[in-house]
C-alpha cells in the first residue's frame, strides 16, 4: 500500500522552555519503521518572522533521512507577515496555522485570526487552527492551580471540551464570513467533531483531523499515581475520556472527519519533570510518528470500523489530496513516488519504548498489542526497512513543494478576491444593485420640493 503521510509533526521544536528531543534524523527514521514516508512538519516564526522561521526549519531539516513538507504558524498580524506569506507560498508552503490557544506565546486574536484567513483566501493557501479557547484555558488553569492541583490531570481539568467546540465552531464561523476553506488540526473532542460535521453538513470547506492519541487512549493516563507515565500524556488540546475516543473513531468510519495525525511533539521524562509541581509549565506532547500506521491499523481495521481502502485514504491518500501533492504521493501508480509499505496483518507485536526507535525515554501507547505489522517499507525507491532493521542516512531526507489552490479551492473565486466582494455579490442578487445610488434619488427629492414650493 502506499507508504503513510502524516501532516501534522514537531521535530526539533522549541517549546515551552524545552525542545522536542526528536530531531529531523530520529523523528524521520522512527517514522519510516512504522510505515509512514513523509510527514509535514509545523515551523514556527522566530521572534514572529515568517522567513527566518522557514530558514530556520531549512537548517534542522539538513539531516532528513525521508520526505518532508512544511506548514507555517502564524502569531502575529502586519504587513510584513502578509507579505512573508506570499513569499513562502512560492517557496512550498501552502498552510498557515493559527493559535486559538498558548494566550502570551502563540496565540493570536480574532482580528489577527480574520486578516490571515483573508490573506490565505487571496494567496489559495490553507488556514489551519489550534481551536481552543486560550483566554477561557488560562482562567481555568489558573482556578485549578489555585484549588490545590497541581499534577498532570490538571491539565485535562483546565481545558475541557466545551472550550475546544467553542473555538472550533468560531473558527469555522469566520472562515465562512471570509469564504475560506479551513482544517481544524487534533480534534480532540465529540464538541469539535460534531462543529465540523455540521459545517461540512451545511456544505462549508472545512477538514477535521482527529489523531491517533485520541481514538486510542482515554484521559485516565493523567491520573496515574506514577508522574512520569501521567505526565507523558499531556498534550494539548488534551487527551479526552473513552466516550470521546469512541465517538472520534465513529464519525472518522463515517467521513466525518477526514484523515489522521499524531501531533507527534516528545519531551523526554526529564523535560517534562519540570512541571512536576505545576501542570502548567509540563511541555505539551506525545509520540506517535512511529506507531501511527499500527494504532489506526488495530483500532479501526481490526475492530471492523473500516475497510482497507479506508485506511489507506485516512492514513495516506487525504492528506495527499488535501495538500495538493496527489497523485505525487497517496498512490501505488506509474508516475507517483515511489513509497510504499508492506503491512503483515498476522504479525503480532507490542509497542514499548524499549524498542521503538524515536529518542524519547517513554511511550505513551507502552504495553499495546498490536494484530499487524509494517515488515518492509520503500522510500524514494529505496528499500529504508526490512526485517526489522533500518537502511538511512542522514542528509538523505527531500523537501517536497506544497503547491497552493490545492482541491479545496476548486471553484472559488480566489484571484483579487476580498470578503467585501463577495458579501456586496451575495445580498445584490436579493435586494438590487449594490452601492445603492441615493443622489439620483436625492435629487428628484430636491426637485419635488421645489415643485411644492412653487405652487
């Protein structure tokens, strides 16, 4: 089958005072022993600057052993930014992603979040969103942390699911206003799913990625009497209970949720010790680049949920599609890369720390059976994992261009194109032409008074 994509990955990030531990080499090398063949990775602006952020994650990625792309966050509004967009969607990068959340960090404002969305629309890149909302996340972390909690389940007790769903149903609002397709990245909860699904039921552009953490794991691991194994739990938006989980695999069965992802960011159990007294400070992120193509596999194949084909469009062919490098990749065909996975579907392993090859101390899927297994994957036409040992180098990894006006752009007005426009456009067709031309009716009032007058 055609080998894995993941589209949402932080290697070598820095964060939250700490920096992940994978790094281009590791993360890659982790991800194509677990079948995945290229992934696209967020690089963030350096003190707000797009191009020095893009040059930036250029430098980290000299040691890629596989196929990358890139995304770009956005955390501030000027000129400048709007400028830099363009520059980089000549580059390859054809998403920006927006912080609903991390309010002092990343975070941005509704304004902010409006003027990018409308940029994006006149470039044809794709908004993504981190949907939480981070005024209503700081207050709680703030009430938990005072009424006495200071261990990992603050962290999920800070940030419940009604603070996810509203910011997703905002989002998904705004962008409708602007006229912009929208990808909502680790839907985590059934309030941000069922926004999506009615936003896509109502016929609006809008992708939900739900990832392997959440269809796989319930929010019972921040309660652990063992920090270190609670700890490694804390991502963001956080991990949610089994109703959710069961809820999430459901609607993604269903086609309401598009494609998944891991947010794969790993903070080793020294890092994430220093929030050992205040959840606050614990750096957000779990593994999953490698154990992604087996979790999905297990849990939604091998429970029934979904066919084959299925999972090769959730793990592979969507995500190729959405980022407009399909048929490029997501496809076994003449003419596509050559990527491509051999899954053993009666080979039996367990996922352990012990044996998994990113350089993080911990996993959070330790102990889970696995019914299958990736035997051989093929990179670039190279043979990079066979029997259970890997064939890479540093060095070798390719940027792959992200062209922009991927399919969800299909029949938009983008060129030129402002919300200003196409709201005059839509209320002309119902109420007349639009400017309304008063002075011609202001002087045949004028008139008509004069006419008065004289008699």
């Amino acid at each position: 089958m055609p080998g894995g994509i993941d589209p949402h990955t932080h290697l070598d990030m820095p964060f939250m005072g700490q920096v992940a531990c994978d790094d281009f080499y590791s993360g890659q090398a982790a991800a194509l022993a677990g079948g995945t063949t290229m992934h696209i990775d967020f690089a963030l602006p350096v003190n707000h600057n797009l191009m020095a952020g893009f040059k930036e994650w250029q430098r980290k990625a000299k040691r890629a052993c596989a196929d990358y792309g890139f995304h770009m966050a956005v955390t501030k509004w000027d000129e400048q930014v709007a400028e830099d967009m363009g520059k980089l969607t000549a580059e390859g990068i054809n998403s920006f992603k927006f912080f609903l959340a991390y309010k002092g960090a990343l975070m941005v404002t509704d304004d902010e979040l409006l003027q990018g969305m409308l940029r994006c629309r006149q470039l044809g890149a794709l908004p993504q969103v981190h949907a939480e909302n981070g005024e209503a996340v700081a207050l709680g972390q703030q009430l938990v942390y005072d009424a006495g909690v200071r261990g990992p389940e603050g962290h999920a007790l800070s940030r419940p699911a009604v603070l996810e769903g509203e910011a997703t149903a905002r989002a998904i609002k705004l962008a409708k206003f602007v006229g912009v397709p929208l990808y909502v990245v680790h839907v985590m909860s059934i309030d941000a799913m069922e926004e999506v699904a009615r936003a896509r039921q109502a016929g609006q552009r809008v992708i939900g990625e739900p990832v392997a953490s959440g269809l796989a794991l319930d929010e019972s691991l921040m309660w652990d009497t063992n920090y270190t194994r609670a700890a490694a739990a804390v991502m963001s938006p956080p991990i949610r209970s089994k109703e959710h989980q069961i809820a999430l695999k459901k609607a993604l069965a269903g086609g309401l949720l598009q494609l998944v992802a891991t947010d794969h960011a790993v903070f080793n159990s020294t890092q994430k010790a220093v929030g050992r007294e205040d959840f606050r400070v614990i750096p957000n992120g779990v593994n999953g680049l490698e154990e992604r193509m087996h979790v999905v596999w297990q849990e939604l194949v091998m429970s029934g949920l979904i066919s084959l084909s299925d999972y090769v469009r959730i793990t592979s062919t969507a995500a190729a599609q959405i980022f407009n490098i399909y048929p490029r990749k997501g496809r076994i065909a003449a003419g596509s890369d050559a990527d491509v996975i051999v899954l053993d579907p009666h080979t039996k392993h367990k996922i352990s720390a012990a044996t998994h090859h990113s350089k993080i101390d911990t996993n959070v899927y330790e102990g889970k059976e696995i019914q299958g297994k990736v035997t051989v994957t093929i990179s670039q036409g190279r043979l990079v994992w066979y029997q259970g040992k890997l064939h890479v180098e540093p060095g070798t990894g390719k940027f792959i261009k992200l062209p922009t006006l991927g399919p969800l752009f299909d029949g938009l007005q983008y060129e030129g194109a402002d919300s200003a426009d196409r709201l005059i456009k839509s209320f002309t067709a119902a109420n007349g032409l639009t400017p309304v031309d008063r002075a011609a009716a202001q002087i045949g009032t004028q008139e008509a008074a004069v006419d008065r007058q004289e008699l």
